[in-house]
C-alpha cells in the first residue's frame, strides 16, 4: 500500500476509502474509526485523549458517530454538518472536535459495516497487493485486493443478507466477543447447533435468544431507522435548551453541601464522633453527583472549568481520583454491561452479573484475567446475601483504583490534560492531611472512637455504589454483535429508577441512567423533562424503556445475583460429579 501521507493533504483527506483499506490500516495496528463519513486515524491522539485511550480502542473499525456526537456535539440533521451552537449550548469544546478531525485521512461512501474491534477480538488481514493513487479523488482497488476484506462481525454480517433476518427471534450461531474474529472467506459463519452444549454455552445461547425476540431486529434497516429517529430526539433536546445547565439548581445543592459538611464539623467539635461521621458520609454521597456531571462536562460545558471543578470536589475532598473515574467512566459508556470489557460490571471475586465470569475472562480494561478460583467459587454462590455487605466497603476499594491509578501514571502525561495528575497529586495530599491527620488523628482522642468515625462515614456512602450498580447488574449482558445500535444497547443495558420528583435529589440524577446513557452531556437536573420525551422514542422504535421502582429495582439486582449463584452452584456440582466419575466425555 502506498502510504497515504505522501499524498497532497487536501486529496487525502477527501479521497474515498474502500472497506478493505480500512481493514488493512487497522491490520498494520493503526487506530481508525469513522465519524459523519470520515476516516479517522488517531494514533497520534490516543495517550494524549483526556478520556484515556481505551474507550477509544473499543471504537476502532466502527462507525463512532453516535457515540462521538453523544459526548461532544450535534448534528444538523439535513446535511449532518456540525450545528454551529452558542458557547453556553455546546456539549464540548468545537475546538476539539475540529481538533479530532484534524486527523481526517479520508471518507467513506455509503452505510459503513462495522468491525469487531482488536480489543474485543477482532481479526484483520494485510492487503495483499499496494493501492494505486487516487484517481479523481478516489483510491482505486487492486483487483486481488477486492476480496480481502474481512467482515467486522462474521455472524451478523452474513445473516444479515439473508431475507428473513428481519424476523424477530431469529437465533444465530453461539457467540461471545472473545470469541468473534472476522473469517478469511466468504462462507458464511452461521452453523447448527452442536448436538452437545455445554450448560455454560446453552445459558449463553439462551440469554442472546431472548434478547433478540425482545429488542428490535439487528438488521441495517431496523437499526438505521432507530439511529435517524435518535438524531431527530437529540436535535429536538438541543431544540428546547435541556442540555443548558440550570445554575440555581447547583445553588441549591452547594447549599445542601455546605449544611452537610458544617453538621459534620459542628458535631465533631461537640465529640459527637458517630453523628459527625454520619454527616460527613452524607456529604460526600452528594458531592459524588457533581462529580459525576463535572466529568462528563454537563455543568459549564468548558473542559478545563468542569475539570478542575471536578478534582477540588474528588481529590480535594473526597480522596478519589476524577481522572481514574474519567478513564474507567469513558469505556463503561462505550461497552455497557460486556462482561470482558465493561470495568462498572468486573467485580471479581466478589460480584458476577453473568454466569460467563465462570471462564475466567480476561478484562480488556483492566489488562488481567478475572480467575474463577475457590474463593470466588463459593462468594458467587452466596453474593445474593453478600452484597450489602459487601458494598459497605466500597469506598476504600476506590482509594486503592486511585491510587493505583495515579501512582502508576495511567492518565495521559502530555496533551491538553498532562497537568491533571499533579493537580490530583496535590489534591491527595490535602485530603490525607485535612481528614486524615487534622480530623482522624487530631480532633478524635481515642483508637475506638475514630474506628467508628472511619467506618461510619466511609459505610454510608454504600448507598452510593447500591445506586451505581442499580441500573446495571439486573439488566442484560449479552453480546448481540456490532451491527446493534448505539441506542439500542444503551437502553437494552441500563434501567432507570422510578422515584418522586421530591427524591431526585437523594438519587443524584443516577435515577435516569438510561436517559443520561442516550445523552450523556445532558445536566442532571433536565433528566426528569428528558424523560417523557424519551419514552416515547422508546415507543415508537419497538424498544422497552426499563424501569422499576428503587424497591423493586433492588429485588432485580438481588434475583440477577441469586440467580447466578445458582448457576455457580449447579456448575460446582456437575464438576464434582465429573471428577468423580471421571467422565469427561459428557461435558
């Protein structure tokens, strides 16, 4: 192949790709993805991206448009041209993006058919024989090229051609997305059943069925239509200004803040060391919400405001790390609920969401397999009765993800966000000294009594982690290939939470995950008018809207954790038959 940078910038950038050039780019290990019909290669930009460079390999070989346009900007909807916004409407900075499409190298003509991305096992072959140069505009194909490239998802590509793919309910061959490669031919992949699954695989099997006859069909017209009409929600939210931040909301909650933090003080000077502790866990529980909406910029919408306003709340008073929050945060919007990929669901050896952490997965974010060894295999089976418990803890497994985050440099050292970890440094700092030192071992005289203060305050911010996973561990794992929409996964994997309006305040906005999914810049407190507005896009594309009640909503969370300690159990059990009969022949 020819390399491209020799050629005139401006023919470069307008030249028409072909798919099996793309496919060939990505095999020689370049980071390419599509936005708006633009070939991207962001090699350059990858340690550099603020957001960390994982959420962008899981976009590698895909048409990234929505995912992009959810965390930056609008489309116009006629000609799909950035919509020029006003400073105070823009969901980032139109600096970046132009920035990002700097590193345009060419276009695509026509729907773009995803690529299973390397991280998540995809395969892609070299081309065989050099490009010729660009003719009117065009990179012309050698023809022993022309049958080189690979399909991004080797499953549902080929059925996609199919007549009858259209039907609901149609099954497709097993597949995880460890195990999904693109094929080097043509034949399609689909094949029968083995006349033998093993209980692992048909549970698999099973889940991905009944997902296919509750959502949508997954071939390009159905998912297109529910990509267009998903455009026209997002343009019509920016229409009636709901993704403008509400500042006398924010006013109103500093001063929740500041009653909280000062109940805290006033009754650790009064020795009321228990009660302190409470007010100080409360606190910090509702600063998490800011946190939150700083890091996804829904607050000023500037990058460098929301950033720093988001540290002075995490590092300076809370102890956590934004950055490592930003970096884990980024990739679970990206590969919601995929048990290799999605670190919001990798919890092992304490929690797993679906009975595929028995394979001992290896998770591509945290670059370790997840082993399923004895300790697991007996806290699985019993984490329906673990788990409040166990959450309990989960603040201080959050220092040590900071830590390790910071210690090791895991953010980007150069680029727009290289001063982020020193200002976190700094950050970790005065809060050791201030919580640690001025309040744990100053203001509190006895060993009893600032174990119950720690463990207090840091215990009742479990509610937190209960609402995190909430909207998340009930609902559906299963891969359904790369051809599923943006939205459709995104509302296939998340639930909302129904509350009164009078509660939205103890929720945080985490109430609405699947909203905020959809619309992730959105400012929290326009969630609730978002609502209705989204239902009825939900209605009108065949998808279901989850939502339960908090109550009810935990009884789903607690049957998903049962039920796949029951699954651990039978799974034991047939494995000490096995040993015990040495028949392995049978499973």
């Amino acid at each position: 192949m020819i390399p491209i940078s020799h050629y005139d910038p401006m023919s470069r950038k307008d030249a028409i790709l072909t798919r099996s050039q793309v496919e060939g780019m990505i095999a020689d290990g370049r980071t390419i993805f599509i936005v708006d019909g633009r070939v991207i290669k962001a090699d350059a930009w990858l340690r550099y991206h603020p957001g960390g460079d994982k959420a962008i390999m899981h976009m590698v070989g895909r048409d990234a448009t929505d995912e992009v346009t959810a965390y930056e900007f609008l489309f116009d909807q006629k000609n799909k041209a950035l919509t020029e916004l006003r400073p105070s409407n823009r969901l980032h900075s139109l600096e970046a993006r132009q920035h990002m499409l700097k590193f345009q190298i060419g276009r695509i003509e026509g729907r773009w058919r995803n690529f299973l991305p390397p991280i998540q096992g995809g395969q892609f072959r070299r081309r065989s024989q050099d490009a010729k140069r660009p003719q009117n505009g065009r990179y012309e194909e050698t023809s022993s090229s022309s049958s080189s490239s690979l399909s991004g998802s080797p499953l549902f590509d080929a059925i996609e051609e199919s007549s009858d793919f259209g039907n609901r309910g149609r099954t497709p061959a097993l597949h995880t997305s460890s195990s999904i490669s693109s094929l080097s031919s043509i034949e399609s992949p689909v094949v029968e059943y083995k006349s033998k699954l093993s209980l692992l695989d048909a549970r698999t099997q099973g889940e991905i069925d009944l997902d296919l006859v509750k959502y949508p069909a997954l071939d390009p017209t159905t998912q297109d239509d529910i990509v267009r009409k998903y455009r026209v929600l997002h343009g019509k939210l920016q229409a009636e200004g709901l993704f403008q931040c509400n500042y006398t909301a924010y006013f109103i909650e500093t001063c929740r803040y500041i009653f909280l933090f000062g109940t805290f003080l006033l009754l650790l000077h009064h020795g009321w060391y228990a009660m302190s502790g409470l007010f100080l866990g409360m606190c910090w529980h509702q600063l998490v919400f800011t946190v939150h909406d700083a890091g996804h910029m829904g607050i000023t919408h500037s990058f460098n405001i929301d950033t720093v306003v988001g540290i002075m709340i995490a590092d300076f008073i809370g102890g956590l790390s934004l950055g490592w929050w930003k970096r884990n945060h980024n990739v679970h919007h990206i590969v919601t609920n995929s048990p290799e990929h999605d670190p919001d669901i990798e919890h092992m050896p304490f929690f797993a969401v679906s009975h595929r952490f028995f394979d001992s997965l290896r998770s591509t974010y945290y670059d370790r397999i997840m082993t399923y060894d004895a300790f697991a295999k007996w806290v699985i089976r019993y984490q329906h009765y673990l788990y409040y418990p166990i959450l309990l803890f989960g603040r201080f497994n959050l220092y040590r993800l900071s830590w390790e985050y910071l210690i090791l440099g895991q953010g980007p050292k150069q680029g727009p966000a290289w001063w982020h970890r020193w200002l976190e440094l700094a950050g970790q700092v005065f809060f050791w000294y201030w919580f640690g030192y001025q309040v744990v071992y100053r203001s509190i005289p006895t060993a009893a009594s600032r174990w119950a203060f720690v463990m207090i305050s840091h215990m009742v911010t479990a509610i937190l982690h209960a609402q995190i996973t909430l909207s998340h561990f009930a609902m559906s794992t299963a891969d359904l290939g790369v051809n599923e929409s943006f939205p459709q996964k995104m509302l296939r994997t998340t639930m909302d939470v129904d509350c009164p309006e009078w509660l939205d305040f103890f929720h945080g906005g985490l109430q609405f995950q699947a909203i905020h999914h959809l619309f992730p810049r959105m400012p929290r407190h326009n969630l609730r008018r978002t609502q209705k507005l989204v239902q009825e896009f939900c209605k009108d594309v065949e998808i279901p809207y989850a939502l339960y009640g908090f109550v009810d909503g935990n009884k789903e969370v607690i049957g998903r954790l049962a039920d796949v300690g029951r699954q651990a159990a039978i799974l034991a059990e047939c494995q000490k038959t096995i040993a015990e009969k040495g028949d392995l022949g049978h499973h």
